[in-house]
C-alpha cells in the first residue's frame, strides 16, 4: 500500500491527520517531504485544488476574498419596537 497522507512533526513523533488502516505495530517506511508555509490563505487553497490548481487565477483568490470580507460583515437588521 501506498499512501499520502499530511502530519504534523513534534519532536520526533510525527503526528497523522488521518488513520491509515494498518495493524499496531506494523513496520513501515516512511518518505518525508516537507510543505511549505503558505504566503496567503490562496496559496493554501491552491495546494488542495489539485487537477484544478493550474488554472486558478488571480481573480479567483479576489472573488474568495471578497466573500470572506462580506461574511464578516454585519447583516443584522434593527428591529424597531
């Protein structure tokens, strides 16, 4: 079986962000490639979009920022009694 899977290291424990279905104990061998930090939430977004992540713009990170900018935003109305 071959898989990737993301983790996190401490110290000299690396800790899996999913189960990989093997039995306590089992040996394995482990291939190390580290990701690097993401400059902005984008760069994030076009590590996951695999097959799709050549073709994101500059224009997609505006429209996703605009939406995240607009949920913050206070949409509550008053209630006038």
């Amino acid at each position: 079986m071959t898989k990737a899977v993301h983790g996190v290291i401490h110290g000299k424990v690396i800790q899996l962000t999913e189960e990989l279905g093997l039995a306590e104990g089992q040996e394995v061998q482990v291939f190390v490639r580290a990701i690097p930090p993401s400059a902005s939430w984008g760069e994030g977004l076009r590590r996951c979009a695999g097959a799709l992540a050549h073709e994101w713009t500059e224009a997609d990170d505006r429209i996703l920022e605009d939406l995240r900018q607009e949920r913050k935003r206070d949409s509550r109305r008053e209630i006038s009694q």
